[in-house]
C-alpha cells in the first residue's frame, strides 16, 4: 500500500464541482448568462423536489489556523445584524428572479461559525426566509456547530425552526494537536452539546475528525476515534487535512510544515482509522464520509440517491443550489456562481442592488457529460460510459485506468469502471482520468491539495 500511495498521492481536487473552480471560464461568464440559467433550473425543479439554499456566516472569535474556509475574525459581535440584512436582501434578489413562490427542500448554515450568532438573530433571518418560500415535504436542514460556544438555545432555536440534523467541528482531542491548530476543545464540550441535540430531538448528530493534522500519529488519532465513538455520532466526516497555506495565507502557517505526519504517516491514520470504524459499525459511504446503518447518508447510498455539491455529501438532491453570503458557491447545474469573499465588497454591491458575484462559468455539453461521471465516481464508485456519446481523450483516459486496473484499484468491464475497496482511498485520482480541463491544461503551480 505504501508504494500505492507514494504513486498516487499527488495534488488534485476534492471534486465537490465539474469544472473545478480553477478552471471555471470566467471570460465566457456573465451575470445575465447566470440569471438566466437561474430561471431556467427554478422552472424545471421547483413544481417537482424544490431547491436548496446554503447559507454562509462567515464570523469566528479566534482563527482555526488548519481551516481552509472564508472567515472573519472577531469578537464584536454587533456585525451580526448588518450582515443578516445583507443576506435578506441577497435573497430577495434571487426572488426576484422567480416566477412563483420557492419551495425550499434543503436549507444549511456554515462557516465561519453560525453559532458565532445568537439564537435571536438566526431566528430572524430563517423567519424572514420562511416567509418567502413553501416548504418542501420531509425538508432537510442542518447546520454547523461550533462545540465550544453552541448553547442549548442555539439548539432549541433551530430545531423550532425546523433543523433536524447538527455537525459539530471536533478535528482530534490530543491536547499537543489543538495547541498546533488553535482548536483547544475539551472532550467534555463535545458531549454536552451532543446531548442536548439528542435531548432536544434532533435525528442526525454529526462529527467532523480530522487526519493529517500537526503532531498527529496513530495512538492520538485512535483516542480521539474511540472517544468520538462514547458519543456514537450517527454519521462521521473523517477526512484529509488540506495543507493549502499558498492559498489562504497565514492561517496555515500557524505552525511548522516538518510538524505534519508524512505521506507514509497520514496513509496509516486514514487506513486504520477506517478500519476501526467499521469495526466500531460505521461504514464507508462516497469518499470520507461514515454512518450507522440506520442514518439517511447510508440508505441514499444503498438507494443511489447520493449527491455531492459545494456543501458536500448530502442524502438528496436538488438541481437548484441558491449560496448566500460572502464567497458562497451557488449551483444551476447549468452554471456555478461564487460571491465575492471580503464582507465589506458584499454590502457593498449589495447596497447597489447587485447579486454580489466574483466569477462563475457556464457548463457546455461536454461539462454535463463529464460531471455526470465525475459525480457517480464520487458518489456511488462506479459509472458507465456510451461509447457513441464520448470523448476525444476517452482512450487515452482508458488507458490511465488501466495501469489502475493493474494495481487493483479500480475493475474494468467493457465501459463500466467500479472503484475497488482498496481503490476508495484513490478516488480523487480516479476522476482525475475524466477531468478533461485539467488534462488539457495542466497547471503551471499547485492549486490543489494531495490526493492522499
């Protein structure tokens, strides 16, 4: 397996879109081209699933320095309400653009910190919100929650409102490991907001564990594991760390590069964590993601209803994807759009009753085709090519994937490819073989993290 991953871990994407951001076509983008494919993708799924709405709050009191996410650091907590209203009228924007009311199937918080506002403020952006849209029957809404300053109100508040499922940030409890990440969370923290979710009724609790992190080796990440699993979360994320700091600047610089395990080192955290999960009856769905047998992220698996988008694996899907606030990723599936990241732009062009966009790209046929593969890849480990419906590169792409036949990672059957359960841990590089704008223009600096 090492010299598996020697071979393969290279950087590439996380594939929670096709076309990756980087290669999105800016030149060819517009924001009327992206109202327009609004309208149409409202007008096709409103009447039958509804849309989704993901909301980003940017806000925390200290900076996480492993966190890839678009944040702002502070304590004054008084920039919660300007920016709700900004969000509020960032939405009536979008109404604007609709020909009846929306009917809203999925609804979700991150950050930043959602929790970092307080339960009266979030109350009054979801109401406002509600009182625009009809909700979808069995709606899904979540949010993320931050262990350490998440209260029972927070709780009590959403979950009146409708949440049913919760994640809490938890990364790893070694002590040695939060001083490196500027994470310092007790154990104890954990436990009491868990049970308070389960106390208050909610059907989905969540963790997020981390591997790969500063100082991290197998006996830390094995206590962090079993004291995860006194909680039994319903599902887990137990993903890579992406070391990215060329990216997002100082807040991954917090500590030293020669303090990360090695590649042969991280291997061994994901390959015996996931093997003690499963004991412990989690099980593997898409890539990174675990759950209990009874939560819906496995039986969307089991019933090939999994998605993934800009927020993720989620248990349904929706073709419409509105993001509101600053950097939020929306999704047409005809189009991407990503608002602009600093807070101060955001009111801004808001003020001037703009849809506070940065960049975008509009899909071509080809786009479609190749993130339809791309998705069940990521999704449910396997798809299908139609030869008379392919590709220039599809040989050559064949050929790739056949060197990854020969090391067991993938099986071959005339055009279907199934990923293998040794291959799960390669997945980003098998739809690496169909990413047919990073083939075609290789990049000239790293813009991903590794693979592994």
């Amino acid at each position: 397996m090492n010299s598996l991953v020697n071979k393969y871990n290279i950087p590439g994407p996380r594939y929670t879109s096709y076309p990756t951001v980087p290669y999105w076509e800016q030149d060819a983008f517009s924001l009327q081209k992206w109202k327009e494919s609004v309208v149409t993708s409202f007008q096709e799924t409103n009447s039958k699933g509804g849309i989704s709405i993901y909301i980003h709050l940017p806000f925390c009191e200290a900076l996480c320095t492993f966190c890839a996410c678009h944040k702002r650091i502070t304590k004054q907590h008084n920039v919660e309400v300007p920016y709700i209203e900004s969000l509020i009228k960032e939405w009536h924007l979008y109404l604007e653009l609709f020909n009846e009311k929306p009917k809203l199937k999925e609804l979700h918080l991150g950050g930043g910190t959602p929790t970092f506002f307080s339960p009266e403020n979030l109350k009054i952006l979801l109401e406002t919100i509600y009182s625009t849209v009809d909700l979808a029957e069995s709606p899904e809404f979540s949010f993320e929650g931050h262990p350490n300053n998440t209260t029972k109100e927070h709780l009590q508040t959403l979950y009146d409102l409708g949440f049913r499922r919760v994640s809490f940030g938890v990364q790893d409890y070694d002590p040695k490991v939060q001083k490196a990440i500027n994470r310092i969370q007790p154990f104890e923290n954990v436990k009491k907001v868990t049970e308070w979710a389960r106390e208050i009724g909610y059907m989905g609790v969540s963790h997020d564990l981390v591997f790969g992190l500063p100082h991290q080796n197998w006996d830390a990440m094995e206590f962090t594991i079993r004291k995860t699993l006194e909680l039994k979360p319903d599902r887990l994320a137990f993903y890579s760390y992406a070391h990215v700091p060329w990216i997002k600047g100082v807040g991954q610089r917090g500590f030293d590069e020669n303090d990360l395990p090695n590649g042969d080192e991280k291997r061994r955290l994901y390959e015996e964590g996931k093997k003690l999960l499963q004991e412990l009856g989690y099980i593997e769905v898409g890539m990174d993601h675990f759950s209990l047998p009874h939560d819906e992220l496995y039986q969307s698996l089991i019933h090939k209803k999994l998605h993934r988008n800009f927020m993720g694996y989620t248990s349904s899907k929706t073709q419409l994807m509105i993001g509101l606030g600053i950097s939020a990723i929306s999704d047409s599936w005809y189009a991407f759009a990503q608002n602009v990241k600093t807070v101060e732009e955001y009111q801004k062009m808001l003020e001037e009753g703009c849809i506070p966009m940065m960049k975008g790209h509009i899909l071509n046929e080809e786009d479609l085709m190749i993130r339809t593969h791309v998705l069940n890849l990521m999704c449910q480990l396997e798809t299908t090519f139609d030869i008379q419906n392919s590709f220039p590169e599809l040989e050559n792409a064949l050929e790739m994937l056949k060197e990854m036949e020969r090391d067991e990672l993938v099986e071959i059957n005339d055009y279907q490819i199934k990923i293998t359960d040794k291959g799960r841990a390669f997945t980003r590089n098998v739809a690496m073989v169909f990413d047919l704008r990073m083939m075609r223009n290789q990049p000239n600096t790293r813009i991903f993290s590794m693979t592994i």
